[in-house]
C-alpha cells in the first residue's frame, strides 16, 4: 500500500486502530499486566508499547527528529482504564502530529531509529505493520485467559464457514 495523501493514510488507520482499541478494551482490569512467563510483554504493555511507538518514535520521525521512545513500562500508564487512557493520548497527540504535515511531506525522508532514511510515508506504514502483530498477541494472550474478544472482521470463523458455500 502506498500512501499518497494524509487522508488516505488516516482513513486506513482508523479502522486499524479501531480494531486494536476494541480488543484492548476487552482486557480484564486484574489482568492487565498478566503474561505467560516471566520477561515476556503483559497484556498491558503491549497496549503501552503500541501507544509509546506510535507517539514518540514514528511521531517524532516523521517531523525530523530522533525517537523519544522509553519502553512500555508501567510508568507510564498503571491500570486498564489508565492504560486505555494512555493509548488514546498518545493516539490524538500522533494525530495532531501528522495533520501538521502536507501530502508533499509524505514523500519526504525521515530517519528510523536504526538510521535508515525512509519515506515518511513508508515509516507509516511499517507503523501499522508494527500494530497488527502485537494486537495479534492481545488476541491470543486474552484467548490464553478464555476471555471474549471482538471477531476482527464482523464475523467468527465460525460465522463465516456458516455463511459459505462448499467447493466444488
């Protein structure tokens, strides 16, 4: 996918969020910093994690300045309802960082943490590469809990296969 506008890339990231708030929503409060073994992320920092990457290293990236990323702990935010809190934070504070550019500046380079020049507009999308496994990991760590979470797409497996016909 290549983005060509503010817009665009907004409107492909909202439903992209939506779907990672969603499943972040469905994290029991007294599991919020649960993991499967020791020194693995818990549930609550990888909702950290997500928020912290987005705000303070592509945020800052992608106005020519070097990442400010500190972790995931739970320094910065303690607490489902906090956690919740702090991804949205860092969500509208990205936001208003990408509407301070133009479309122009999407084809102009930044430099990632490793020192590697990209296209913002590449940097962007990596970011949403970055989202989509570690939502994977909410889905699969909640599923370890046997705790509900959203279908991604509208429907379960389940639904679907229903809903299908059989090949031929």
């Amino acid at each position: 996918m290549k983005v060509e506008t503010i817009e665009e890339f907004l409107t492909y990231f909202d439903s992209i969020r939506g779907r990672t708030r969603r499943v972040a929503a469905c994290i029991p409060a007294d599991k919020v910093e649960w993991t499967p073994r020791p020194g693995s992320f818990t549930l609550g920092d990888l909702v950290r994690h997500i928020a912290a990457t987005e705000r303070w290293m592509v945020g800052e990236n992608i106005q020519g300045r070097p990442s400010a990323y500190q972790g995931c702990g739970t320094e910065l935010a303690d607490g489902l309802d906090n956690v919740l809190a702090y991804l949205d934070t860092m969500h509208s504070q990205f936001l208003e960082i990408l509407m301070s550019l133009s479309d122009e500046d999407l084809k102009r380079p930044c430099i990632t943490p490793a020192g590697t020049e990209l296209a913002r507009w590449k940097w962007l999308r990596a970011m949403i590469e970055h989202e989509v496994p570690h939502r994977g990991q909410i889905y699969l760590l909640l599923g370890l809990l046997d705790v509900p979470t959203p279908p991604l797409y509208g429907l379960t497996s389940e639904q679907v296969r229903e809903r299908s016909v059989q090949p031929d």
